[in-house]
C-alpha cells in the first residue's frame, strides 16, 4: 500500500495581507517545517524555504552533520540574497549584513517500516502519535518552555549545540508521525497534557501548572485548552492531521481553535508521514 505524505502550510491572516514565514515538506521518506523569524533580521521566508528545499533525503543524525549541511548549502542563499538587498539598499541591507535570515527547522525521515529518526534546532517539534496507545512522544523539552527565546539557524553565523537535539521513534501501524511550527506545536502538546488531566490522569499536572504559573499569552491559551469541556485528542490529531489534504479544512481548523483562543496568532505548518 502507498504511503501518504502531506502538508499544509498558512499565513496568519490566511493570505490576506501577511507573508507566510514557515515553510513545510512532505515528500517520499521526509517530512518537515521550518518556522521563518521574522523577528530579525530578513528574507525569514527565504531561508525556511532554501532550508527544506535543501534538506538531504538520507537523516541527519547528529549536530555535527547538521552543523556541515549547513556549511555546505548557506553561501549560495546568502550571495543570492545579497544581490536583492543590495537593490533595497540603506538599513535593509545594513539588516541582512548585521543579522542575516532565521528559521527554525524540525524533520522526521522514515528509515524502515518501524523506525523514524528526527532532528530538531528551536521551537518547532516533531512529533508522534500511536492511536493505538493514546501516546504522545515528541521532540520538545516542556510546555512552559515555549516561553523561552527559540535558538534559530542563521544564514550567516555558527550554529549553537545547545539548540540542536535529536532522536528515533519506534513505529507501528497505529503512529502518526508529524511536525509542526511553534504555535501548532504548542496548542497540539497543551490539548494532549489537558487530555490526559481530564481522563485522571496525573502525568502532566506538575507541566501543566507550570505552563500557567509563567503568566503569558501562552498561559491563557493553557487555561482556555483546560476550559474544554471534554478533549478527545486522537479524534483531533487525525482529523488535523487529515486536513493537510486540503488547505481550506487545515484553514478552518486553526480557525475554530483561535476562536476558542487555544491557539496564538502566529504562521502555522503541519507535515504528516
């Protein structure tokens, strides 16, 4: 039977005025997003693209392999991108000379059928999801650490070791395997740890509790996901994980989860295995 890889991936006013900064990929043996920062420096939307568009069919498996992938394919965006700035000219090019471009980067490749190996660098997370169990592993620390500064990839400066992490997820029929940006990510691990509050579970009260004790746009979403009246997760991961097959489903998904102000405002991605 074939496998079924897809993605989705939208602006934060879907389209209407912003520019979407993530980037994502599903293709035969490799999924992947990365999350574009605009927060400095520019082309955010450049870069996550160029990364995922590079991005090697076999894994990368260690910091050093990532640090040398990116040494091999960063000159040629940063002199392609030089050529536009200079055009731009002023601070914009005084920006891309001091700061550069940033992105985040999570990515899952299938290396047989019960193996999965993952890498991730900032806040976007690989994860998954066995129906099966009710289980959800991932690539991320804490729910409480969405909070903190992601470390990014730079176009033009070193990679920091502390940012990188990586690891293997032993499948079976019944996983889900996915990455997401950094708001999905949060809304998707809030729903899972509240879910598991509400079915008696303990597992997460500690996690919880200290996502809500930082006192953040991110701790009112995690009151407003406890506030659900009831939270059927593997009903919500696969019907979001279905809708990559069509972006006006993801759209209106992501919709009904901002109105219920369980999610940020933000650029979202999705690429399922």
């Amino acid at each position: 039977m074939r496998k079924k890889w897809k993605c989705a991936s939208v602006s934060k006013d879907f389209g209407a005025v912003e520019t979407n900064e993530d980037a994502a990929l599903a293709r035969e043996g490799v999924i992947a997003v990365s999350d574009g920062a605009g927060g400095g420096g520019v082309y955010a939307e450049l870069w996550s693209r160029y990364l995922l568009d590079n991005l090697p069919d076999t894994p990368i498996t260690s910091f050093d392999e990532l640090d040398a992938w990116i040494d091999g394919i960063w000159e040629s965006f940063y002199k392609d991108c030089e050529k536009k700035a200079k055009i731009q000219g002023g601070m914009f090019l005084d920006k891309f000379y001091d700061e550069g471009s940033f992105a985040t980067l999570a990515a899952a490749w299938r290396v047989s059928d019960g193996e999965c190996r993952w890498i991730a660098y900032g806040d976007s997370v690989v994860f998954c999801y066995d129906k099966g169990t009710d289980e959800l592993q991932h690539s991320f620390t804490h729910l409480a650490d969405f909070n903190k500064p992601p470390y990014l990839i730079n176009s033009k400066d070193p990679l920091d070791e502390r940012g990188f992490c990586t690891g293997i997820f032993h499948i079976s029929p019944s996983c889900i395997v996915f990455a997401a940006s950094d708001a999905l990510s949060h809304a998707i691990l809030a729903l899972y740890e509240a879910s598991r509050k509400k079915d008696g579970f303990a597992d997460f009260d500690k996690e919880l509790d200290a996502a809500i004790g930082m006192h953040t746009r991110n701790s009112a979403l995690v009151k407003s996901v406890l506030g659900l009246r009831r939270i059927n997760f593997g009903r919500r991961i696969t019907e979001l994980t279905n809708a990559c097959k069509d972006e006006k489903r993801f759209r209106d998904i992501i919709q009904k989860m901002k109105e219920k102000m369980i999610i940020a405002t933000d650029d979202y991605s999705l690429a399922v295995m």
